[in-house]
C-alpha cells in the first residue's frame, strides 16, 4: 500500500459525542489521500461504538485502543502507528474549519517542497469567535514569545519519530518539540517552516492547558524549555521585551471574546495579513 500524504492523528479518552462531530469534519474533507488512527485510553463511555458506524466512511481509519501515560504519551503513540508523510492532531471537540483544508494543505506542501517540513496555517478559536493568525515569519524570539498553535501545524512524521514528545512536560511537550526542531537538527536535515494563510482548525478552546493550574505549570515550562534551547542572555532580554510590551495585559485581551476581534485584527496587519 502506498504512503497516504497525511495521517490524521485523533487521541482521546471518554469523549462521547465530540468524536463525532470530529470525524465528521474529516470525512468531509475534498482530498481523500489520508489514514485516520483513533488512539483511545481505553474509554469506557460507549463512544467507540460509533467507530464502528463510520469506518466505511473513510479511505483507511484504524483504532488503537492501549492504555497511555497521559496525553503526550497518547500522540507518541498514534505517532508511532502513523504511515503518513505529514503528521496533525485533531483533538476531540475540535474539527477542520471547512472541506477543503487537506486539499489546500497539499497544494501548500507541492509548491514548497522541504526534506523536513512543518507547514502551518491559522485557527478559528470558538471561544472567542476569532481567527488567530500564526506569525508567517518565524524567528528566535517568535518562538521564545510564541509558536504556532499545535491545532495549525502539519508534520513531518521523520520529525516526531527523532524527537517524540517529552511527556515530562505536562502542559508543553509540543512547545518542547517545536522548538527542537527550530534550534536543531536532530533529525539530520535543517527544519523547514512554511506558512500558508489557511484557516486550518476550529479549535474548541478551554481544555487541559487553558485551567488556572496548567497555566501556572504552562510558565514554569516555558522557562525550563527556553533555557534549554537559548542562551540565557538572549532569554532575559525576551523576557524584558515581553515585561515592556505588557504581554499579560495583551495576552488577557486576546482571550477576551469582546476584545479578541481588534487584537487579532491588529495582528493580522502586522504580519502582513490584513
């Protein structure tokens, strides 16, 4: 059988009716050259029941049903069953903002080839009713400040079979991966970064790293990690760049939903977008 182009990656655990309505959203989508794998942590709500409804549905979907470690230790392992070229989670709850984003995600990877590429696009936040849009220009303090949304980013598989998630990090093993392979090149081959201006992901927004306790654990990541791929002068003067520019203030006015329009607006013009 040949490689499918994408791996559509869906871990969960309990999530009666969202995997549904995210199954739903890949079946619908206009490019057919993809395999589904439903990593499930052993669900005892019923809900696989439905896989069983959908599988003729799809050009390939398969179900892995093992215990995990958590999360991250979930996507090592749907990692680990991929056959695709390019790798994306699409959690339960979320789902691909409109038919045609595989099929416009393909035309993006044919026209920028890379030995090893992640290409990313934006998101459609539900929760606040906006588009957020990635920075298309990524640097070293873009990724100290922030990197693309996990929900917008297609993977090369050769990049997460390097570097899999560390599952030590509870809340920001993917910012951990990210910036592997931004800083390095463990995988052999530089990282290639590529944006297209694709609304890629309506993401549900709310979950496990948005409670008041995982954004503190979110901070003390985000320094452990940054000090481990930057030097620490660079780091503090991020962090004082950050402190001037009042980045909890914006960052509080980005997930405001009254608020959230003009700020991504606003950013939208500053990379260029609007």
């Amino acid at each position: 059988m040949a490689e499918p182009v994408f791996s559509i990656l869906v871990v969960c655990l309990n999530p009666g009716d969202k995997l549904r309505m995210t199954l739903e959203s890949i079946r619908e989508q206009t490019f057919r050259n993809y395999e589904v794998i439903i990593k499930d942590g052993l669900s005892s709500d019923g809900s696989l029941d439905l896989v069983k409804e959908v599988t003729k549905e799809f050009p390939s979907l398969r179900m892995i049903g093992k215990k995990d470690g958590g999360i991250y230790d979930a996507m090592n392992q749907a990692v680990q069953e991929a056959e695709g070229r390019y790798l994306y989670f699409l959690n339960c709850g979320d789902k691909f903002y409109h038919e045609k984003v595989l099929e416009e995600m393909a035309g993006l990877i044919a026209g920028h080839p890379a030995k090893a590429g992640i290409y990313y696009g934006n998101i459609y936040e539900r929760r606040t009713g906006r588009e957020v849009a990635s920075n298309p220009g990524l640097d070293a303090f873009g990724c100290y400040r922030n990197v693309p949304c996990h929900q917008a980013c297609f993977y090369d598989r050769k990049l997460l079979l390097a570097h899999p998630f560390e599952t030590k990090y509870r809340v920001r093993a993917d910012y951990e991966q990210f910036l592997w392979c931004f800083f390095t090149k463990g995988a052999g081959e530089e990282t290639s970064f590529v944006y297209g201006d694709i609304l890629i992901a309506d993401y549900e927004g709310g979950g496990f790293s948005e409670t008041g306790k995982n954004r503190r654990i979110s901070a003390a990541e985000h320094k452990e990690i940054v000090r481990k791929y930057m030097p620490a002068g660079k780091v503090w003067k991020y962090r004082m760049i950050m402190w001037v520019t009042l980045a909890p203030v914006r960052t509080w006015i980005a997930r405001n939903p009254v608020t959230s329009g003009f700020y991504n607006g606003l950013k939208k013009k500053i990379y260029g977008k609007g």
